[in-house]
C-alpha cells in the first residue's frame, strides 16, 4: 500500500457548529497523529470562529479577543 501526501473525502457537517482546521487520527500501531484540514468551496468563513456565514473581518467573536 502506498502513502500518499492528500486524501480526500466527502463529508456531511453541521453547518452550525466551528469546522475544525486539525483532525485526531488513530494510527494502527496505536499512536495518534493530526491532520491538517483544509476545505474546498465553502462560502464565506471566519478563520476567527470557526464559523462559515462571515469573515474574519467581520466577526464579533474575534473583535472580543483583540
């Protein structure tokens, strides 16, 4: 079997909740490794909430942290 660089996957998410950026895999011989998510074709996302619906520039939430 060869290992590649990408995988690629069609998922259903909910649409309400943070997509996440980083996913936890359990690798055979037991140990865990994360892996780097990245999307295609979303509508506008907020890299600030995690929260599709709006930008960065335009979240409330991160306006909190600053």
């Amino acid at each position: 079997m060869k290992m590649g660089k990408y995988i690629w996957v069609n998922v259903e998410i909910d649409v309400n909740k943070p997509l996440c950026l980083v996913f936890p895999l359990k690798l055979k011989n037991g140990k865990e490794r994360q892996i780097d998510v990245k999307y295609k074709r979303l509508p506008s996302f907020c890299f600030g909430c995690g929260n599709m619906g709006h930008e960065i520039r335009l979240c409330k939430a991160d306006e909190k942290m600053r």
